[in-house]
C-alpha cells in the first residue's frame, strides 16, 4: 500500500487524550489501514471508508 495521509508527524503533546479529525474528502471509498506511534507504543488498525 501507500501512505495517503500523515495526520499528525513528530509534535510533542502533553499526555492525555488526544483526537484527530480525519474526513478522507480525497480518498475513494474502501479499506484503509492507519498506524498510531507513542513513544515505543505502536498499533496498527483498519477501517473502512464509506461514501
């Protein structure tokens, strides 16, 4: 696959909860996959994108 978005890239934030708003307005609908990074914190996940 290819990356299609970076939605948030090396910013340092305070803990807590964080939310991104992400409206995929340019992409076609299907199945995507997004990562999250937090320090040695990794997870990958997919979603699907209905229009």
């Amino acid at each position: 696959g290819q990356e299609v978005a970076t939605l948030v890239n090396n910013e340092v934030v305070t803990p807590g909860t964080k939310e991104v708003t992400f409206t995929g307005n340019d992409l076609s609908s299907g199945i995507y996959f997004y990562t999250l990074f937090a320090g040695d914190f990794k997870e990958t996940k997919k979603m699907m994108l209905i229009k």
